[in-house]
C-alpha cells in the first residue's frame, strides 16, 4: 500500500502488549487507528498517549471480539469516524496453559471464539468494502508455536486453534490476491506481554523473551513493501525458547564425513 499517511487501521486488542505495539507502529506511520479491547479505562489511556505522541487521530471502541454485536459496532464506528478502513491489524487473543486433562471445560469456547472465530468474523465484516476499493491489508496474529510439530505441550488447544487461523489465512491470501488485497500472518516467538506472565521455564529466564520490537518490525515490513509484493507469513522467533529448535539438531554432522 501506496503512501499510508492519512489511511485507517483497526486494531484489535490494542489496550496493552503486543496490540498496542502495533497500533503505536501504525500510529507511527502517519496511519489514524480504531483500537480495540473489553476493558474501556486502559484501552482509553492507551488511545490517549498514542494520539498525544504520534499526533494522528485515535479512536477507543470498547469491543469483546467474541461478541459479533460488539465487531458490527467496531467496524461501523470506525466507518463512521474515519470513512474507510484500510488496514485490519487482528490481534486479540487469549491464553490458557494446562495439560489438556487439567484445561477448564469452559476455556475451550472463549479460546475459540477470541483466538480463532473473531478474526474470521471481522475480516468477513471488513472485506466487502476492501474488495469494491480494490485495496487493503489484513495482519492477523498467529504464533510461533505453529512452527512446533508436535505443538507445545501445555498449549495445545490455543496452538491448534492459531495453526487453524494460519491455514486460513494462508487461503485468504490467494482468494484475495485477485482484488488487490494483501493478508500477513505473524509469527512471533514467546514475547514478554501480560499473556506469557505465567509461563513457567521461560520468564524466569529473560533471554527467552522477545521485546515486541521484533514485532513491530515485521509489521512496519509488511505496510511498507512494494504494491505489487506481499509477505505471506513473516516469523520473528526468539533465539532461546526451547520449543522453537529444531527437530534435527543444528550440529548434525554432514552426512559425507
Ligand atoms: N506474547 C506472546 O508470546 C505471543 C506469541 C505469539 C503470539 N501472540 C499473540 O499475540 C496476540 C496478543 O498477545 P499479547 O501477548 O499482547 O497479550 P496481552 O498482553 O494479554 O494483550 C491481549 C490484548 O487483547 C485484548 N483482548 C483479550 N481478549 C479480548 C476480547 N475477547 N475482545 C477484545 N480484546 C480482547 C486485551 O484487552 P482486554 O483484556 O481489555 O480485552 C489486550 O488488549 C494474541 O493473539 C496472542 O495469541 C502472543
């Protein structure tokens, strides 16, 4: 996409970590954002500061991406405020690390609906208009842990339902190829956010932890290559986590000596 400053972006779950890295990015590149999360008092702190330092507008919808009602508002106020919606950053997501026997009953619905059925939903809320423009972006946030086989102990359903939004988001990229449409998945290893707090063997350890930097990175990457490019998947791993190293050992001698 051609000159960004002046466009629009939504951003799901922006409030804090990952989200808000990326909504400042694109704040950061003259793009006005919609940002979106549940809960109104850190989502409106956060548009604040992002308006105050980049000086393009900002606007906070309080938004449970779960909710379809809740994705009908984000996408028509965002219409409302800024005309069009250029860029889709869908990030929101949701964690719940237990041995599978041990996960809550009731964790799997909301992994579900946050992780995988809310990104689809709002891409399909978005994509007409994108179409008849023949232009737009769409990022969604998938995961470094769907580079593991097998997945993550622990993580299994999170990771399944993120390996199922990467092969959806892989077809889209073909489908919407044609319209002038380019669609991202990100791939980060394990980042130092809210949801990684609790992860044991890795955040006692800080140099298993990427900064969003990284992140933000791939995504300025991404907004930025030529129009006639896009990058279909962009993985930015941390050098340190164990579950990203390789199945073959990387010292594997040469099979000639
Ligand atoms: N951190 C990592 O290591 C890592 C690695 C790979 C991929 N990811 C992915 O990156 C994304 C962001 O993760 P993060 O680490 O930045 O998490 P985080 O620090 O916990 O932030 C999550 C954000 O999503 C919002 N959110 C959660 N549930 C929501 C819902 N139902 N509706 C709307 N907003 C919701 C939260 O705000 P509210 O609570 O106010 O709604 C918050 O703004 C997720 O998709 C995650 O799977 C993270």
């Amino acid at each position: 996409m051609t000159d960004l400053k002046g466009r629009a972006a939504i951003v799901t779950g922006a409030s804090r970590g990952i989200g808000k890295a990326l909504a400042s990015t694109a704040a950061s590149l003259g793009i006005n954002v919609a940002i979106a999360a549940r809960q109104e008092g850190p989502l409106k702190e956060t548009a604040d500061e992002i308006a105050k330092k980049y000086k393009v507008q900002v606007l906070a919808v309080p938004c449970d991406v779960t909710k379809l009602e809740d994705l009908e508002n984000l996408v028509n106020s965002a219409k409302a405020k800024f005309g069009a919606i250029d860029i889709l950053i869908n990030n929101a997501g949701v964690s719940s690390q237990y041995p599978f026997e041990k996960q809550p009953i009731e964790d799997f619905e909301r992994l579900a609906h946050t992780n995988y059925l809310g990104y689809v939903r709002l891409i399909r809320l978005v994509i007409n208009d994108m179409i008849a423009r023949k232009s737009g972006a769409i990022i969604n946030m998938v995961s470094g842990s769907t580079l593991c086989d097998p997945l993550p102990r622990n993580f299994i359903v999170y990771s399944s339902l993120k390996v199922g939004l990467r092969a959806f988001s892989k077809g889209l990229f073909w489908e919407l190829r044609d319209h002038g449409i380019k669609v991202t998945s990100l791939l980060p290893g394990v980042t130092d956010t809210d949801l990684t707090g609790k992860l044991q063997e890795i955040t006692t350890d800080a140099s298993r932890l990427m900064s969003t930097k990284a992140i933000e990175d791939a995504l300025k990457f991404a907004l930025t290559v030529p129009a006639n490019v896009c990058p279909l998947e962009i993985a930015v791993i941390n050098q340190q986590t164990p579950w990203t190293a390789p199945v073959i050992p990387y010292k594997q001698a040469h099979p000639e000596k």
